[in-house]
C-alpha cells in the first residue's frame, strides 16, 4: 500500500467515524440511549483506526526518506567517551540545605483540647 493509499485511507475512517459519532449524538437527543452506545463504540473503533492509518503513513514516508539518506552518505561510527565507572569523588558532591531542628514547645499540642 503506498503513502498516499494510506493517507487517504486514513481521512476517510477520520470522517467516517466523526459521522458516526454524530449519529450517536442524533440518537441521544432523541433518547435513544440503548442504540447509542453501540453505535458510540464503533465510532470510536473507527476513529482510531483512521488515526493509526494516518500514523502509519507518515512514518512510512519519514523511513523511505531514511533510506535514501542512507545510501547517500555512508555512516561515520562515533564513539561516546568513555565514563568512569565507581562511586562519585566526594569533590563532586554539593551538601543539601541544612535545617535547623525547630525547637519543642512545652505546651500542649496544637490542635488537641485538654479537658
């Protein structure tokens, strides 16, 4: 299937299932809620489906554009550097905040009643 199959594919289930989705809503104000749901449903099914033909297409198009850049230009292997591995030089470690600890009140707790 090529890219624009699949494009076009993918707009029409879009609109089919937008179509759908109205028809479900005629149903609701009508109340005809029981015929709704189903019909919801498929909407929804539908609707997605035209969304991943969509996705589908695009990256169908992106990976053919790959290809052709690919055999164009020959690759070029970088090498990442290389870390070290161990635990960290306590040079490179930066303390946290320091809290003071607040000082206890002699006094009931807040919130409590004493009776």
């Amino acid at each position: 299937m090529s890219y624009w199959a699949r494009e076009i594919a993918g707009w029409i289930l879009i609109l089919l299932g937008l179509y759908i989705f109205y028809q479900a809503y005629d149903m609701l104000l009508r109340k005809r809620v029981i015929e709704a749901v189903p019909l919801t449903f498929a909407g929804f099914i539908v609707f997605r489906g035209g969304i991943h033909l969509l996705k589908v297409a695009v990256a169908a198009q992106a990976a053919r554009g790959l290809q052709l850049a690919a055999i164009s230009s020959p690759a070029k292997r970088v090498q990442a550097a290389a870390r070290p591995i161990g635990p960290t030089p306590s040079k490179n470690v930066v303390p946290g905040p320091q809290n003071r600890p607040r000082p206890r009140e002699d006094g009931p707790a807040p919130g409590r009643r004493r009776d």
